[in-house]
C-alpha cells in the first residue's frame, strides 16, 4: 500500500519498529511515509475519533477503533459514502445485480497470457 500523501511505496523495513504512520482516512486504513511525517500538517486530513478526537485509529474487518480510548464505529463502505446510499445497504438496494455486474467485469477479461 503506497503514501496516500505522496504514492511512496514502502519497502522492506530494517529491523526495528516501521517508521511508516497508519492512520483512517474516509473509513479506509492509509499509511504516511516518513517523509510526509515531516509536514506539519500530515494528520490534518485523517479521520478523528468522536469519542476523545484522537487521530490514532484503525480500521479493520468493518470497524474503526480508537487506539487511545478503545471507541469502536462501523466502518462505511467507499462507495456508500459517494453515493448518498444509507449504511448496511446498496444505493438501489439489490446486492445481487451489483455482485453480477462485478463478476461480469471480472469475468469480461481475457486469459492472463
């Protein structure tokens, strides 16, 4: 997963603790370079906890926890935050057309060579 900052790819870390930042951005877990780190405003854009406004969170299997008060959400999906659609459910409300559509754009192309 590169910098959502600046499209850095991370590579194999030496030894130690990773000098990379995690952080939720729009529901979505981002990572933030060392080099963005140096900005002054790098966390400005990150989502915040409505608990305690800590920027230190995560976001996994559907859900957004704070890592300094424990606060937990339901994680909403990309394409329900652009679309107006509610939480829990599809924009037109019928999962099995957007699963076929999906699987007709999978299934559309060509063998791998």
């Amino acid at each position: 997963m590169p910098c959502y900052r600046c499209g850095a790819r991370q590579t194999d870390p030496v030894r130690g603790a990773s000098p990379w930042k995690r952080g939720v951005r729009a529901d979505r877990q981002v990572l933030i370079c060392p080099g963005c780190q140096t900005a002054r405003d790098w966390a400005d854009d990150l989502d915040r906890c409505s608990g305690c406004g800590s920027a230190v969170l995560v976001c996994r299997l559907g859900e957004v926890e704070c890592r300094d008060c424990g606060h937990t959400r339901d994680a909403v999906p990309a394409d329900l935050v652009h679309s107006g659609a509610p939480p829990g459910g599809s924009a037109d409300g019928d999962l099995s057309a957007e699963v076929a559509a999906a699987l007709t754009r999978v299934l559309k192309k060509g063998p791998a060579l």
